[in-house]
C-alpha cells in the first residue's frame, strides 16, 4: 500500500494548474511567500496541507501570526480584517481584555481536574438563564459532538429510529449529518457512512412546509427532527420563522423531539440565540462555537426529562438503563473561564445586536459595490453576518426577496465555477480581508466602519481583476 500512495507534495491540484496564470492569484503569491513556503511544507504532513475543509484555498491558504479585536495578521507581515473570526466563535473578537485575563488565572490554576469545578456551574447556569430550553446542560468538546449526542438522546427518549433532517442543513461531520449537505441530496451514504445510518436519515426540503409536514404526519417511526433554525448553512438559505413554528406544532402533536442546532445562531441571535429572538422553543439544542468563549466546547441543552436519560440517579429510580456520555475535555476550566466571561459580555450588553447592525451595514456596502460594478451579486443575511449570492443564472431580484424565502437551495447554492469562487477568496485576501468559501462570514461586536470600507473596497478591487481576467 505505502508505494501507491503519491507524496501530495509533488502533485499540485487540477485548481492550482488553472490558477497558475492568475494576476490576482500571481499577486497573491507576491504577497505572501512564507506563507506559501509554510503551505508546501504542510502538504507532507495534513491531507491538502490543511486542518480543517474550509481553511483549503488553492494555491495555499495564510499562516496566522496573532489577532486583535476584529484584525489578523501573517507570517508574512499582511494585516487583515478577519470576518469569520474563529469560524464565528469570537462573537467579541480576537483577545477580549477580560475574555484574556478569565483564561490567563485559570491557566495559573491548571488546565485540567479531572473532576467538578465552580467555574463549569457558573457556566451552566448562565446558559439555563440565556437560552429558553435550556432546563439541563450537558457539555459536549465540539458541535459536532453536541448534534450527535442530542440525536442519540431523541432515539432513547422517543424509542424510535428516524432522523428527519433538511436539505442543505449543516450540523458537523458525524456519520447522521455527513451527507444531504453540500451534495449527495438524494440521502446516499457518502464514503464511509453505513448505508444502514443513511436509511434511517430521512431528508425533507426546508422550502416546502406542506412536504415536510406530509412526511412528519404520514410516519410512526421518527424520533427526532433536527434544524438549523436561520435556514441551512448559517442562514444562506433562509428559514422562515413561519417554518419553525409549523414544525413546532406538528412535532409537538407527534411526539417527535425537537433539536434546534443552534452552534452558529446560538448568543449570535440573540443572547438566547434564534429561539430567543424567534420565541419558538426546541426540546434540545445544539450549542457551539460562542458558547465556549472562542474556546473548545459545545454542549447539549434542553428539557429535564430527555437529559435525565444521562443522570444516574434518575434512571436508577425509573429502573432504566443511563446513557453513557463522557468526553475528556469536557467542560475544561479554560474553556469555562473563557465561556464564562464571553456570556456574562453577551447577557448585559448589546453584543449581539452591534454585530447584527454591522453585518447590515456591510451588506448594504456590498451591494452598492455590487451595483456599482454592474455583477448581480446581492449580499444578504439577518443572523449577525452577511452571504453574497453569487447568481450564475443572473437573476433580477433583491435582498429582501431572498431573505423572505423566495429561492430554493438549488438557486441559493447554484454551483459556480471553482477557479471562481477560489479567486474570490484570494482576491478578498489579497485586499487584506478574510472570509468563509461561499463566500460570506458571521460578524462580530467590534468590527468597525473602517473594517466594512476596506471590504467593501477589496470585493470592488477584486470583482475589477475578475473582469479582466475574463471571470466575469
Ligand atoms: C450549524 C452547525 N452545526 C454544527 C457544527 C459543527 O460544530 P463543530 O465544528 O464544533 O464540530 C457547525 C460548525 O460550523 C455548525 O455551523
């Protein structure tokens, strides 16, 4: 086996051969050489040079140095405006000065018990005070973990086998979720997903209430339905509010559990995330990424009597056999001292809603840019952030009318050409912004107007180089 396998490193990807005469990806490179030398170094030992799907940018992707507030910078020198900010875990930006100082006395204090600590109920109570389901806590490492453990809990509770899930939605890479999303929408297994798992995973369009209501009423054998309530992938394909409640009702009537996965919309929403700003309450709620300050940490949340299946006490006295969960970084003193003071942040001040305004204020930058330039891109989003439709079919419509519901996944997520949306994302960086793939990014409390001018100018600049290379 070892002498079919091709060292990465001596192979460069279709992508990269298209790119290679590039002028923004050609500039690019001029920018930032040691991060090229880094990348080159790193495709001998990551798979792609990478360590995590959305971090692959061909040629290569930046190497990080440090971060301030809404800012990063490389190895290279380069200062950029960082948008997704952790992934969209930094909700108050990079090195929060009391974020900063929580960790550092932790990290004076140990990193780990190995057992229960003060910090850790602190940071429970203030999740069951912020987010309304919230009447147990169970911390989890990731989010990943968090939607995995919520549909095992459904399963036990419910007795049944089903997991409906919707087209498009997102909720990490465990083997239930690891397909529907960017492809294999049929509800085929992708590599390395039983397709026993695969059947037991029903996939409903989040566009077509009637169906999904069909499917929900016409079945014994559904334990759970899980959804990301702002619409799939951090709202690019928006929900509407309607939907959830809908979903509510019938789950509700049919006994089926409820799972919000709120690891994005969680605190971004609102301090009690897309429930708390929407008033529709899950039965069991997935939270990530702010909830553990910028940290590593998840957890699940919801009603008593489903996580009583993880209490030993309570099972004991059902004569029931407990759900076993454990996790060796579970709620570490590190992760709570920093999870702790970002959700104290979040709970009394109006955090969540300057991150709401700005990510506004950039999208109306952007299409102004967008109409300047003559493209049919439209940015849009109202979950603290911003996405930019692509539109490959140049479609005449408008922010609103995406965002009140009026285009499919298949329209929203048209597929664009590769080497395009790539140089995207190079150019962006190349002007010294920094955001996700497609492209779009959740936004935090401390961008600034001079943040959204210099991404406002950098998709100008970079929509100006695809023209004349021909993109566009
Ligand atoms: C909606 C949603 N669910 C689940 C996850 C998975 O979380 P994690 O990356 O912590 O495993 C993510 C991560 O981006 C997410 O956005």
């Amino acid at each position: 086996m070892g002498n079919s396998i091709v060292s990465p490193a001596n192979v460069s990807s279709p992508m990269a051969a298209d790119l290679s005469e590039s002028t923004i990806v050609r500039e690019y490179c001029n920018k930032t050489p040691k991060s090229a030398r880094l990348a080159e170094q790193a495709q001998g030992i990551f798979p792609s040079g990478i360590t995590h799907d959305v971090r692959h940018i061909e040629p290569h992707g930046i190497y990080v140095t440090h971060a301030q507030g809404s800012h990063k910078w490389d190895v290279d020198g380069n200062e950029y405006v960082d948008h997704p900010g952790g992934h969209g875990s930094l909700l108050l930006g990079h090195g929060n000065p009391t974020v900063v100082q929580a960790v550092q006395e932790q990290l004076n204090k140990g990193t780990h018990y190995g057992a229960c600590h003060e910090l850790e109920l602190r940071w429970g109570a203030l999740i069951q005070e912020m987010v309304p389901c919230a009447e147990r806590v169970r911390p989890t490492n990731s989010g990943t973990e968090a939607t995995l453990l919520a549909l095992r809990l459904a399963r036990a509770y419910t007795g049944q086998k089903k997991i409906l899930r919707f087209v498009g939605h997102f909720h990490g890479w465990h083997d239930h979720v690891a397909f529907g999303v960017t492809s294999h929408h049929d509800g085929s297994p992708t590599p390395g997903v039983l397709p026993e798992v695969a059947e037991h995973t029903l996939l409903a369009p989040p566009w077509d209430w009637q169906q999904t209501k069909e499917i929900l009423e016409s079945r014994d054998d559904i334990a759970a339905v899980i959804i990301e309530p702002t619409g799939s992938t951090w709202g690019q394909v928006p929900l509407q509010p309607q939907f959830l409640s809908d979903l509510r009702d019938v789950t509700r009537q049919r006994g089926i559990v409820l799972i919000f996965d709120e690891v994005i919309s969680g605190f971004r929403c609102s301090p009690g995330g897309a429930q708390g700003a929407l008033g529709v309450v899950p039965d069991l709620a997935a939270l990530g990424k702010i909830v553990a300050g910028g940290m590593h940490g998840a957890a699940v949340v919801g009603c008593k009597e489903i996580l009583d299946l993880l209490d030993f006490r309570q099972m004991a006295s059902l004569g029931r056999e407990k759900i076993g969960h454990q996790g060796t970084y579970n709620a570490m003193p590190t992760t709570c001292a920093a999870a702790v003071a970002t959700l104290e942040i979040i709970q009394t001040t109006d955090a969540c809603q300057r991150a709401i305004d700005y990510g506004r204020r950039l999208q109306d930058s952007l299409n102004a840019v967008f109409h300047e330039e003559g493209v049919g891109w439209i940015a849009y989003g109202s979950f603290g952030g911003f996405h930019v439709f692509l539109n490959p079919e140049n479609i005449s419509t408008t922010r609103e009318e995406i965002e009140s519901g009026k285009f499919d996944y298949a329209c929203l997520r048209a597929p664009v050409r590769p080497t395009l949306s790539n140089k995207i994302r190079v150019g962006l960086l190349l002007y010294g912004v920094d955001v996700q793939p497609w492209p779009g990014a959740p936004v935090s409390a401390v961008h600034t107007d001079e943040d959204r001018e210099q991404t406002q100018e950098a998709f100008r600049k970079t929509i100006q180089m695809l023209k004349a290379e021909g993109e566009l």
